[in-house]
C-alpha cells in the first residue's frame, strides 16, 4: 500500500518560459450583471477553458476555476504541471490562446497587466521581486504606487492634497507593517533580511492596497516550519480582515490541506480534480499525479489512502 497524501514538495514549476505569449486581444466584455468586483454569481474570479502553449509546449489546456470572495483556493500540482504559468496567464503576463478571464465584472481574453490595481488584483511571485536596497516601509509603500491621485506638481509644491493622500498611504503601510510583525526591521533595506521576513514583505507590498483578489504564487517557498505556520496565519487574516478571494499556489500538501477552502489540482497542464480538501485528497487521479501509481494501482489503493491521510490531516 501507497502512502497517503501526506507529502512536501519544495520544487518550482519547470515550465517558466522567458518571452511572453502573442499580441494582447481586444481588452474588456462587461460581464452581465454582478458588481464592479463580482460577476452576478458572487464569483472574483472565473477562469474558462484557459490554454496557453509556448511552440509545441502546452503549459497548460482548458483550465476552468472560480473563486469567491473570502474564500482561498489552492492550486497545486506536481512540477511542471502548469501552476505558475496559470497565474501569470490570470495576471495578464502571458498571452493565453483560447479561453477568458473574468475579473469581477469584467471579461478579456488578456487581462491588461497596467490596469491590475484598477481591478483589485494584487500578487506575489515565486522568486523574490523586491526593492532590495529600499527600506521594508517603502518596499510595502510600492504597493501603493498605483493609487496615487496626487500628480507630481502638487508634490513637488506640496499641497494639502498631495500631504493628505501621502499620510494616509504612511498609515497604511504602517497598519499592514505592524500586522506582520515587521514593525523592528521596517527601516532596514529588504534584502538585508532572512529569506522568511523578506516573503512577508513581499506579501505585506500585495496587502497594502487591499485588493480584491490576491494571488500568491508559493508565498512559504524555502521556509522553515515555524515560518510556515506563521505565514499561514497571516494569510488566514488577511482573508478574515479584507474578505479577499485568495489563490493559493503552495508545494506543501499539509499547509494546502489545513488552510484551504477548495483545491484544484493541476497534472501535465491539465485539471484533474477540483473540490474541497478532503475531496481532493481521497481523489484516484491526484494519488496517482503525486505518488506515480498506475491507473490500476491507484484505484485499488486510493480509498485506503485517503483514509490514512484524513486521519494524519
């Protein structure tokens, strides 16, 4: 007998490819119904029939996810199976060439990266993308930059409105700063820090502007398990305070498995199962993807395991 589901995976997608995809498409379809940040079924996100391929290679075919708000939902699946690619298709970084995106209200066959803040969308990136000679507050004050109304004269000259809009943005910082436990280190440069209290910084840079729909992209990588659960927790309230819908790509079944409200699973580009964590957990298709079990093998063993797992979970 298989082992259960109970497994770390510290690896990164293989499929990263460096050019983006072709020409962006025609922007935005209202959606009918819905308001501005949900179409009328109360989804964030709906994903449908999304495919994206770079030459021969499909990074990924037909994907169909949908995501409400307050509710955090992972996407995982063994390496190369088309995670990170799916998040920057959603993001507007790769152009896929079938299927659409709808944000909110809103449809496109690409989303439009310059227009992500405008949508409510924030992320963060598998590898680190901070400022690293900037300070902790203005690596977390980055995330703000979009929001800006004052223009640059009346900072320069310092009007009423240019100090107000800059004072609220300093509280804001410092709101998310302190929920994060980075109030002793937010002056020291980012790239100063250990690898665990950087991530937090890239996570606080995402909240900061309280999105709508927050996309973290293996935001535990490389941690260690004290930072792992301290991550998760913030996390969780991060949801608990802004009611974000919250895609979740993470390697570390255990943490997929306590902290999420629906799972999809991706293998070799394509979906293979979709449901709540226990659901997913006890699915043939997904023990196989993960362990490498024939068909056979993994319908024979898949209830045994299962079960294995939901009592260690």
């Amino acid at each position: 007998m298989q082992p259960a589901l109970r497994l770390v995976r510290t690896g990164r997608d293989g499929n990263r490819p460096l050019l983006p995809g072709p020409a962006p498409r025609p922007a935005a379809v209202p959606a009918p119904g819905g308001s501005p940040h949900r179409d009328r079924a109360g989804r964030v996100l709906s994903v449908e029939g999304l495919s994206l391929a770079f030459g021969g290679t499909v990074a990924f075919a037909e994907i169909d996810l949908a995501v409400g708000a307050g509710e955090i939902h992972a996407v995982i699946g063994p390496n190369g199976a088309g995670k990170s690619s799916l998040i920057n298709a959603i993001t507007g970084l790769y152009a896929p060439q079938a299927g659409r995106v709808r944000i909110g209200a809103e449809s496109f066959a690409r989303v439009p990266a310059g227009r992500l803040a405008a949508l409510g969308v924030a992320r963060t990136f598998q590898n680190l993308a901070l400022f690293t000679g900037l300070s902790v507050r203005d690596n977390v004050l980055a995330g703000l930059a979009a929001a800006r109304r004052a223009g640059l004269g009346a900072q320069i000259l310092g009007l009423p409105s240019a100090r107000r809009e800059a004072r609220a943005h300093r509280d804001a910082a410092e709101a998310v700063i302190g929920r994060l436990g980075l109030g002793a280190v937010a002056d020291r440069p980012a790239g100063s820090l250990p690898y665990g209290l950087q991530k937090r910084v890239e996570l606080g840079r995402a909240l900061v502007a309280r999105p709508r729909l927050l996309l973290l992209d293996e935001p535990m990588a490389g941690m260690t398990a004290t930072e792992k659960a301290e991550m998760t927790g913030f996390i969780r309230a991060a949801r608990e305070t802004s009611g974000a819908a919250i895609v979740l790509i993470e390697h570390d079944i255990g943490v997929v498995m306590r902290l999420s409200d629906r799972v999809t699973v991706l293998d070799h580009g394509r979906r293979i199962a979709t449901g709540t964590p226990a659901e997913v957990q006890a699915d043939p298709a997904v023990i196989a993807a993960y362990l490498g079990l024939a068909d056979g093998d993994a319908d024979g063993d898949a209830a045994a395991d299962a079960d294995t797992g939901a009592a260690a979970a």
